[in-house]
C-alpha cells in the first residue's frame, strides 16, 4: 500500500484478555518500528526490526509483550494477559532501513487500546 | 546521557515571530537528522531532513546541523497558530544498524 496501514483502529479488550496488533509496512522498507504513546506522554520505543530480525527489543515493558515480523514485511505486536496500563495508541512506523540515507520512518495512524 | 534530548517545553512564542527548537545528540557517527510535527490526537509527520552541516531551508523552516558540537534545530519563521505541535528531533543510530531514535519532543505553542 502507499502507506504504513495499522489494524485494527480502535481495540477494547477486557483486563487479562489477549491481544494481537498488526502493522503492515510500506512495501520494500526494511526497518520496522513499534511505539506506544500514553495520553499526552512522548514516544516509548518497543522493539525495531531490521528485516525479520529484531536487533533492539530493549523497549518492551515486560515478557507479557512480543512481536514478531514474517517475510520482511507484516509485524505483529501481542499483548498478553493484558492490564489497564497497556491503555494506550500503539504506534508502527517504517524506513527504508539500512542506508543513513533513507532512513527516515513513516508512521500509521495507529491502534487505540483501551483495556477495561 | 540520553541519545536524543529535547527540551520539553512549552516554548512559547507569538504570532509571527521566529521559533527556535534544539536537540543534541550523542553518536558521533550519526550521518541522519530529522524532524517531525505531531498534532494532539494525530501520528508524527515528517517536516524536514537533513544530512549535511549547515542550513537547509524549506518554506517557512530552516533545519541547522552542526555535526562537530553534535546539534540540530529547526527555525519556524512567521509561526502561526497552526504550527503549535510537539516537534520531535529523530536521529539515526548507527548501532543496531541505522536504528532511528527520537527525542522525547518540544511541545510549541504559538499565541495570536
């Protein structure tokens, strides 16, 4: 697609229940990012791909979080057992990655996720 | 030391005049910079890049790199309320292979 696409939009899910994000990326970028954003808070980096691999998972809050990418391109975010701090917009984001001279990162509209 | 800092903000300025936003980073070898605008509500758009020292301009905005004191700004000239966004400073990493990392944002608010 022409941009970075996010489903779903909106997410309500019940406290302790899963949940899956998914991210479909710019056709051809490399690098992949998730980001989550608390209400009126800055970016909180999750985990960055390159390729299928994930290089920096530093971000993730805890081992109920994990993504996944296939095939280099659709990344998936699952949360686990989730709780009311998980509310939040998830944000993805890609570049074209390994050359310093096309790596600037386009967003998606993101996931809203209200855990009740 | 944080690799990408920004100060919070709010930077306050009036209709018209100029906005002066700065980020410092900490790899040397960084070779990318970037800025972004968000709206309230709305996801990171990018504004403007740039790679080598010195100042790039477009429009209203002029991106400065100054890679030996490691800082880049970005000039808003004839701001408008319409400008009032966080600006986020990105910069790429060249650990973890270009890894692009964003500074916490300046929040600007421009008064008529």
């Amino acid at each position: 697609g022409a941009g970075v696409s996010q489903s779903p939009s909106n997410k309500v899910t019940e406290k302790g229940k899963d949940v899956e994000l998914r991210c479909d990326p710019i056709s051809g970028h490399t690098a992949l990012y998730w980001y989550r954003q608390s209400l009126g808070q800055g970016l909180e980096f999750l985990i960055y791909f390159q390729g299928n691999s994930a290089p920096d998972k530093s971000g993730l809050p805890s081992d109920r979080f994990s993504a996944e990418r296939t095939g280099g391109s659709v990344s998936t975010l699952t949360i686990q057992r989730t709780q009311q701090e998980d509310s939040a917009v998830y944000l993805c984001a890609s570049s074209g990655g390994e050359f310093y001279l096309n790596t600037e990162a386009f967003f998606g509209q993101g996931t809203r996720l209200t855990v009740v | 030391q944080k690799e990408v800092e920004q100060n919070s903000g709010p930077l306050s300025v009036p209709e018209g005049a100029i906005a002066s936003l700065n980020c410092t980073y900490s790899d040397r070898g960084s070779q990318s910079f970037f800025w972004y605008r968000q709206y309230s509500g709305k996801s990171p758009e990018l504004i403007m890049f740039i790679y080598s020292n010195g100042d790039k301009e477009d429009g209203r905005f002029t991106a400065q790199l100054n890679k030996a004191s490691q800082y880049v700004s970005l000039l808003i000239r004839d701001s408008q309320p319409s400008d009032s966004a966080t600006y986020l400073c990105a910069v790429n990493i060249q650990e973890y292979g270009n890894k692009l990392v964003f500074g916490a944002g300046t929040i600007l608010r421009v008064k008529s």
